[in-house]
C-alpha cells in the first residue's frame, strides 16, 4: 500500500520544483496582469473588477493599427523565414556528403542575442550603413541617404530582416535535423518507386515534416509578435507594436495608465494563444493519419 | 523479357571494398535468391541493381542495355525493403498508387490498379486505412502490392520476411512464391536464411565477404558444395581429407570402397549428417562413443567420437542410444561429395555419384573428368 | 510497364530553377547574406577613422578595446554579472528540469496534459506580459532591483525548454535501463548517477547551451525586475543599436559573441563523451 502510494505521487514529487516556479512566478505573474487588467489595482486605491479599460483600449484607432502593425511584421518575418529555412534545409538533406562548413556556418546566428543581430543590421543596412556606401561608391546613390529608410518606418522592412536572420537558422536547424530522418528512411523507398528528387521533396519529405516545421515556425511566430527590445528600439512612431505600445503606458508617470498597459498585454498574450492554437489545430488536421 | 546482367561491379564505403567484382546473370522470370551472413554485401548489392547506390567500377545491363549511370527513379526496377517503409501520410491505396501518380498516370487507372493488386495480396477493401493502422504482415503485404503495381521488369526484395513472426511468414513466403509463379517476374531476393532460400528459390547465389562464392541450384548447392563454408550453410556437413585411388577411398589408415568413382589424388570428402547412418555390423563402418545427443525434429543429432575425428550424424529417432555407447556409423558413400585438395590446386572436381546419376541417361559410359 | 513520358513536359520547364547551380548560387546568396553583418561588425570594431561615405575605415585601430578593459567604464564587471546570472539560472534550471523532465519522459499521471501545457506556455506567452503583471508583486517581496529576483524571472523563461529536452530524452531512453540496472541491483543514486546521467548527456549540453543562451540575450525582464541595478550585456548595448559610438557597440557585440559562442564550446567538449554519437534534442 505504501509503495502504491508512493509510485502514485512519484510524478508529481519529480515535478514538484518546475511547477512551483512556474505555477508562482509564471501563472502568478499572468493572474496579475490580468486582475490589472480588470482594474483591480489596490495600491492606487482602485479595487472594483471592471471592464472599463478593456473597453477603453478596444475603442482606440490606435488598437486597430498596432495589432496589425504587430501581426503584419510577425507574419511576414515568419513565412519568408519558414520558406527560406525549407529551401535550405532540404538542400543540406540532399547533400551528398554532409558539409561541414555549411552545418557550421548556419547555426552561428542562433548563438547570437536579438540585440546583436539587431546592431549588425543596423550597420549594415541603415541610410549611412554600409550597404548605403557601397551603393554611393558604385554611383547608384547621390547621396548615401538617398538609400530606402528601412528602419523607424511603417513598412519595418529592418525589422523583418532582422528577424528573418535570426529565425531562419533556428527553423533550419529544427527542421533540418527531422527531414533528414525522413528522407534517408524513406527517400529511396520513394525513388524506387519513380519519384524523381522533387517528388521525393513534396510528396513524402515535406508533408512528413510538416508537423516539425509547424512547430518551429509557431515558436518564432509567438516569439516575434510578443518581441519588444527591436521595435522599440527600431520600430515606427506610429503605429507601435503591442508590446511597445504597452510598456509606453506601463512606464508612464499617470499610474492610472497601468491598467491601460495591462489591458494591452493580455490581449496580446490573447492573439499568441489563439494563432498558435488555431496552427496546432491545423497540424491536427493534417496529421490524420495518427 | 527482363534478364540482368552484372559485370565486375566494386563498390567501396570509406575505402573499404565492400563487393568485390561481382558478375551474374539472372534470366527472365527466374527466381533467385541472394544468401550469405549479415554484412556480406547483400543489400547493397541490391541497392546497386536499384540504382540507390552507385558502384566505382563495373555495369548493370538490363536486356542488354547498360543501365548503371540511369537513377533508380527511371529504372525498370523495384525495390521492396526490409521494414515496409510505407509512407505513414498515405493511406493504403495511396500508398500503392505512389509509383503510378509519379508516372502520371491517371487517378482512374491507379484506382483500378489498387484494387486489384489489394486482391491479389489478400487484403481486398483496406485501400482507406493507414499503414499504423495495419499488421505487421499487412504492412509487408501492403509494401509488395506497391512494388508490383509499377510491373516491373525486375522485382528486388530485401529481406522482406525477417521482421514478421514466423507464422505469418509462411504465409508470405506463400504469398511471394505464388505470385512470382502468376506474375513470372524476374525476381532477386536477399536472406540470410538459407531454408528460405532454399523453399523459394529456382537458384541461390551465395555472397561471403563481398564475393559471389557458388551461383547455382538449390539442388547443386545442397549436394555440390564449392567449399566447406557453403556447405555448412545448407546443413550440417563431416569432412574427412584422404586419399582416392582404384576406386578406395583412403583415410587415416582406413580403407573404403568407393567403386564408383574413377578419378585419384588428394581428396576432402564432404560427408552430410543425413548420409550417415547407426547401424550394427561392424563390416566397413566407423566405429566409436556417442558424446552427445539431441533431438532435431524428427532426427537425432548424434556427436561421435570416432578413430577419424568427430563425426556428427543425423538418424531417425527410433534409435534411442544414450552418450557413452559404442556404435558403428554406417557411411552412405554413394552421395559423398568429393572435392580434391592439396598443392594450391584446390576446386571442384566432377566425381560425385549425384553428378554422374544426372548425367547417366545422355553421357552413359563417359569418362570422368580428373581432379587437378 | 509504364514509361517515363507522361511528365517530362511538366518537368522539363522546372529544369532551370531545379538545375544545381541555380540552387548553390541561391545558398551561396544566402549564405553571404548571413555573414555579411559579421564582416561589418569586425570592421567597425578594428577601425579608428571611418568617414561617412567610405567604404572601408581609413584608420584602424583598438579603440574600443581600450574602452573594453578601461576599469572606469566597469565593462569586466558587466560581463561577469552577465555570465554569472546566466550560468547560476542554466545550472538551477538543469536540476529543476531533469526531475520534471523524467516525469513527463516515463509516467502516466492525471492531469499531464494540464501540465505540459503549463511547461509550452511561457515559450508562446510573451515575456513582457509576465514581467509587467509580477512586477508589482517583485517590488512588495523586495525581489524587485535584485540579482535573486531577475534569477528567479529568468529562470521562468528557460524552464520549459530543459524540461522539454530532458523529457524528449527521457522518453527516448525508456524505462529499460533503469530496470536493468535495478535487477543488477543498482541504488536508487546509483542508478542515477552510472546508468541515467551518462545517457542524459545529449539532453545536458542541448539544453545548457540553450538556456544559457536565451537567459544570456535576455534584455526586457533583466531591465524590468532589475530596474537597471542588474546591468548585464544586453542592457549595455541596448542604446548602441540607435545612436552612440559604433567602434565602442562593435567591441561590445563581438565580446558578447564571442562569450557565447565560448561556453557553447567550452559545454560541447566538456560533456560530450568521445564514442558517443553526437545527439540533439530539440523542442
């Protein structure tokens, strides 16, 4: 009886030290931004739960343009990353001997902080940056600020490429690694079977990995539209992203604007949880053959 | 007509040769199975005739024309391997269809095709199921509907018994000998056991470490051994090295009649279990201790230590003689297989009463040819 | 039989997007594409004098080398706060996450789905919600402007993935060799320590260099809940992206780089064990 006891808990004795820290710091964290949300903020002297602000938020212009401002930048970061990443991997896949200087050289940029990358682009592709100059030098250019402004604009062309650098290596690494599983299993079955290259490509490795690279783009996708440090370091004065857009009423002196921040950031935790669960939906879906 | 030809073919993984100029013929419709101890070269073997591999030095011909440098996709060939390897995305009848849709061909046409092919596996009707949802006889039954359905000129099976349980794999070994008896497709097939071989197969090329050993019939493998290693593999063979002259066979002091045999020299003879017999009379038996005894359905394996070395026999049961009683073995000298020896001349010598019992109705009366 | 035919018009028109130097050309593209931001921090960070306008710097020097080790500018230490954080939070994650992982590896308990969902969460949430919402709380408890506090909140962003990693490696081990070594009457410890842990190593250097790295790069918790006492690499070199010194911001990136890219190494070498294949485990 005390053994079967004790197997019974054993899980949750295991477990007990991962959720404390993210059932308090974690859920706590997430329930009080909520209750925030809902005015209930005690220090300030306001404790009635209300709807108030959420409909203060959802009423503003300013909502409409930031949410899809947010959602335009992450979607298009996420898809060009997610083909680009494909195209690679399945090239390294159908490599004839694995190459070790590209196995390398691509996962440099996972090793290397957003702000980083950010700094890098930055250099390289702002109005002075060295891009700018070499197109100047080949008298493409008058003037080195002639180049497009790919940063603090509305089309955050900077920002997407930042992103993109960092996120295809990381989707190719995760993706690579299963389509290489995949192709040397089933690859030549399907080639004896007449499939040339490119239908090995689209008819059995790429539905196959499908729930990886569903996966992996789901990350960065959650990852790129909760993402505060590079557009508000580089984004527009308007429309702001979600997060920007929070943490300017977060930090303003009017404490009463914090509820208002609150607000803001649930509903951006919102739309990750909804689009992330609306793709692992689709992933279902596409698995149906368990 | 689909016959297939491989000349010299080598390959080499890292440096190392794994097949060492391999050359055979296999003719139309013929079955033939490709036998020898795992890491013999086997599979890669087959994965050369299906163009998955590429070899340094060497040709395939199919009906003549050389097919080494055509991708396995554009080849007359296909390959069924060891676990399935079913598309698990696909369900059963797309799964067959696969080859037919990478030729284009019509959906109708596929359609059609999968339902006959599922008949003719015996499994009509599961053209909606997933492989994960399939037995494992199922699955390989699946894997073998798909390879057929492109009506290959050669039909490759690597081993494609050894994941199911036996019972289920007799009914393939049916399944796969019925078929190739309807469908009379060109087929190699790789095993490492030699039985199978032996049911299936109208020939058995016999791989060791890279080389093609002996290429023949079950019949000439079992009684025509190339070498001991061969013989070992179809059975449990004694072997006794003497002396042949004027029809006595001379071996450590001991004298047997051999009066059919004409030839003369340095001999080994390979004598099998079955051919041994316990028997009461002493007159021109070997005489000695039974060491051990086991039962091998339906025969007695008996261990014998004897005056020429152990000697291993396999009887009917209805002896019951225990370890530690004398016996008299009783060799049959009529089947012995000899195969002559000695200064670097070693090879097959024609001088076996099987050979010449064959031979009997067309050659009577021809002289045999003399080992080297 | 059936022939080829049937689709070598529909192919024949992919022949020059599906050629082979078509592809290299477009990898090679890729590839100098993903270089070609490093090759400019180098130079910015080796230069003295570069005019706007020049291609190449005029003048080289170490400048901002010089700013690096200068004891005035406190830059050694922000290095060691940054490194210190990050490898305390990586060690006390690996020892959290490697029971947690073992129990969403091996056992079958209610509520599981309930919990995996929990240990996705914080990946898909973003971070600044978290932070926002606990901040109040942080200041009331006094882990609010200190080095225990942005432990505690880094420490929540890279659990998941160790307790992701460790699971997957858990799940791919099985049970059988713990109930090998048991009937060879292996100790609870002892079956840990010779049986487990050697097999975990794939898990140990996927997941260190991991969360090492996402605590690492971290910038908006480390600002927030160390309201700007905790100064780290990140916080650092945050105002550089925009404005300031580019030599100075160069200097900073490459030693941030270089720090990671070391513990990467240093990880790897460490614990990888020589006859074991390489592994990776990912989420």
């Amino acid at each position: 009886m005390q053994n079967n006891l004790t197997a019974y808990y054993k899980p949750y004795m295991l477990l007990a030290p991962a959720l404390l820290v993210l059932v308090v710091f974690f859920l706590g964290g997430l329930a009080f931004a909520l209750l925030q949300s809902f005015g209930y903020f005690p220090v300030i002297g306001l404790n009635k739960l209300s709807l108030e602000y959420y409909s203060k938020v959802l009423g503003q212009r300013e909502f409409y343009a930031s949410l899809g401002f947010t959602f335009y930048i992450s979607f298009v970061s996420t898809a060009l990353s997610t083909i680009v990443a494909i195209y690679l991997a399945n090239y390294m896949v159908n490599l004839k001997r694995k190459n070790k200087f590209i196995d390398f050289l691509y996962k440099l940029p996972i090793a290397v902080p957003h702000i980083v990358a950010a700094l890098m682009v930055v250099f390289l592709l702002s109005q002075g940056g060295f891009v700018a100059r070499i197109f100047f030098k080949l008298g493409l250019l008058n003037e080195t600020a002639q180049f497009p402004p790919l940063f603090y604009s509305r089309s955050a062309i900077g920002i997407i490429l930042i992103y993109m650098w960092k996120e295809i290596p990381f989707i190719t690494l995760m993706v690579y690694t299963v389509m290489n599983n995949i192709h040397k299993r089933l690859g030549e079955a399907a080639s004896t079977l007449k499939a040339s290259p490119r239908d090995v490509f689209y008819q059995v490795t790429l539905p196959l990995s499908m729930p990886s690279i569903i996966s992996a783009s789901a990350i960065v996708f959650a990852f790129s539209f909760g993402a505060f440090e590079i557009p508000y370091l580089l984004g527009a004065s308007y429309p702001k992203t979600l997060s920007v857009w929070a943490y300017f009423n977060y930090i303003s002196p009017d404490l009463l604007n914090r509820p208002v921040a609150m607000v803001i950031s649930i509903v951006l935790t919102s739309f990750c949880v909804l689009l992330v669960g609306v793709y692992y939906v689709f992933m279902k879906n596409l698995r149906q053959w368990g | 007509m689909a016959q297939v030809k491989l000349q010299n073919i080598d390959k080499y993984y890292s440096g190392e040769r794994i097949i060492k100029s391999l050359s055979f013929v296999i003719n139309h419709g013929e079955f033939v199975a490709l036998v020898g101890p795992s890491g013999c070269g086997k599979t890669t073997t087959l994965k050369v005739l299906a163009g998955l591999i590429k070899p340094e030095h060497g040709e395939i011909l199919l009906d003549g024309v050389d097919i080494t440098s055509i991708p396995a996709e554009k080849r007359d060939i296909v390959m069924v391997f060891q676990d399935h390897l079913l598309f698990p995305h696909l369900s059963v009848g797309e799964n067959i269809a696969f080859g037919l849709k990478m030729l284009g061909i019509p959906r109708k046409v596929r359609e059609d095709k999968v339902r006959v092919l599922l008949e003719m596996v015996q499994l009509p009707g599961i053209e909606k199921r997933y492989p994960a949802q399939l037995s494992g006889g199922q699955q390989q039954r699946v894997a073998l509907a798909r390879a057929l359905a492109l009506e290959p000129k050669v039909l490759l099976l690597d081993e494609p018994l050894s994941n199911l349980d036996p019972g289920l794999r007799d009914g393939m070994r049916e399944l796969i000998s019925r078929l190739h008896k309807e469908l009379n497709m060109t087929t190699l097939f790789v095993t490492h056991d030699q039985d199978e071989a032996m049911l299936l197969a109208d020939k058995i090329a016999v791989m060791l470490g890279g080389e093609l050993v002996q290429y023949d019939t079950p019949f000439n493998l079992y009684n025509k051994p190339i070498s001991r290693e061969v013989a070992n593999m179809f059975g449990i063979c004694n072997y006794m090295q003497g002396f042949l002259y004027n029809g006595v066979f001379h071996v450590q002091g001991k004298k047997y009649f051999v009066p059919h045999l004409t030839i003369q020299g340095n001999v080994e003879a390979y004598i099998r279990a079955e051919h041994i017999d316990l028997v009461s009379s002493q007159r021109g038996c070997l005489l000695g201790v039974v060491r051990e005894r086991k039962f091998i359905c339906g025969h007695s394996m008996f261990k014998v230590d004897t005056e020429s070395g152990d000697v291993t026999a396999l009887v009917k049961n209805h002896l019951d003689v225990s370890p530690g009683s004398r016996v008299n073995l009783k060799i049959d000298w009529e089947r012995v297989w000899f195969q002559s020896r000695g200064d670097g001349s070693e090879g097959l010598c024609d001088n076996s009463h099987i050979e010449r019992s064959s031979k009997y109705k067309h050659h009577a009366g021809d002289g045999q040819a003399a080992c080297g | 039989m059936y022939n080829n035919k049937s689709k070598s018009n529909e192919r024949s028109n992919r022949v020059i997007l599906n050629s082979l130097p078509f592809k290299k050309i477009i990898v090679l593209l890729f590839f100098s594409m993903l270089m070609f931001p490093f090759i400019v921090l180098i130079l910015w960070a080796f230069s003295k004098h570069w005019p706007a306008g020049a291609i190449l710097p005029v003048e080289w020097g170490l400048r901002g080398w010089h700013y690096m080790l200068n004891p005035q500018n406190k830059m050694l230490g922000v290095i060691g706060v940054s490194f210190g954080l990050s490898l305390s939070v990586t060690l006390l994650a690996i020892i959290i996450s490697i029971p947690a992982g073992k129990a969403l590896g091996l056992h079958d308990f209610p509520l599981k789905n309930l919990v995996e969902i929990l240990v996705l969460a914080p990946i898909i949430i973003p971070p600044i919600t978290v932070g926002m919402g606990i901040h109040i709380a942080f200041i009331k408890y006094g882990l609010a402007d200190t080095f225990l506090g942005v432990m505690l909140i880094h420490l929540v962003v890279v659990l998941p993935y160790g307790i992701r990693i460790f699971a997957s490696v858990y799940k791919a081990m099985g049970r059988k060799w713990d109930e090998q070594s048991r009937a060879l009457k292996a100790k609870g410890w002892q079956r840990f320590l010779y049986v487990s842990l050697p097999m975990l190593r794939p898990g140990l250097i996927a997941s260190g260099i991991l969360m090492f790295n996402v605590s690492f790069s971290q910038y908006f918790l480390t600002f927030l809940i160390g309201g700007g006492k905790i100064v780290t690499l990140p916080l650092v070199l945050f105002p550089y992206v925009n404005s300031g010194d580019r030599v100075v911001g160069s200097v900073i990136s490459l030693v941030f780089i270089m720090v990671a890219l070391v513990f990467m190494i240093v990880v790897e070498k460490a614990i990888t064990d020589g006859r074991q294949q390489p592994q990776y485990y990912y989420l």
